[in-house]
C-alpha cells in the first residue's frame, strides 16, 4: 500500500497532537493493514493518597483513605 505523502503528513501530526496534550499518559496506535487505525491518548491522574488497614472482628479488613485534595477527608 502506498501512502501518498500528505498522508503521512496528517497522521504525523495527529500523533504529535496527542503527544502534545498529554502530561502523564500514554499514546497508543492501532494498526490495522499497514494503516493507522485509531490513536488512544490515556491521560494518569496523579494524587497524593494515604491507605491504611483499619482491623475488624472478623476475618476482612476495611481500607480507609485519606486523600489530601482540598483538605476532604473520605473514607
């Protein structure tokens, strides 16, 4: 299959869009017959999360979390 070159122009800048958009993530490229297919951006969250066991009487255990975003606490 021959591309022609302003094909592979667009498809360049489109990968470069979504490389562009991201901080923490990945750019994956589907591929299907020597074409591109879909281009999936995952964007990572990053937070600051503080997990600690809390014991119960019987055999399972709760996991409470302490996320210190705009001083809430969850649980």
């Amino acid at each position: 299959m021959v591309h022609s070159q302003k094909d592979k122009v667009a498809i360049i800048s489109e990968i470069q869009k979504a490389l562009d958009d991201i901080v923490f993530g990945s750019v994956e490229l589907y591929v299907q017959n020597r074409k591109v297919t879909q281009i999936t951006v995952r964007h990572i969250k990053k937070t600051n999360v503080e997990m600690e066991k809390i014991p119960q009487t019987d055999s399972q255990s709760e996991v409470n979390l302490k996320i210190g975003l705009d001083k809430q606490k969850s649980v």
